[in-house]
C-alpha cells in the first residue's frame, strides 16, 4: 500500500486545474519503477503550492501497512 502526497508549484499565476497533471504524473512515476501500478496507491493527497520560478513538483511516497 501506499501513500502520495503530491505538492504542485506552478510557474506563474494563470489558473490551473490540479486534477488534470496527477493521472500522468503517477504513469510517469509507475513507468520510472517508483512502483509497480499506481492502483498501490491507497491514499493520495494533492495540494497546490506557492509560484516557483519555472515550476515545481514535489512527490514523497510512503510505503505502509
């Protein structure tokens, strides 16, 4: 089982829909050998963060039973 939390940093103030950037970020991760399927992932919590010059993603992924 695990546990996502995803903190998404965009480049600038245009509006942005969280949601849409979360499906291809978990394939990309499943597709880097992060994990087998994301259908692991039992909790996820996604949360917009402060602008970041260029943009930032920050994923931590716990493993738990």
């Amino acid at each position: 089982k695990l546990s996502v939390s995803i903190t998404l940093n965009p480049p600038d103030k245009r509006v942005r829909d969280i949601d849409n950037s979360i499906k291809s970020l978990l394939d990309a991760m499943c597709q880097a050998g992060l994990f087998d399927d994301d259908s692991q992932v039992d909790k996820l919590l996604v949360e917009r963060g402060v602008i970041v010059k260029g943009g930032l993603c920050k994923v931590n992924i716990l493993i738990y039973e």
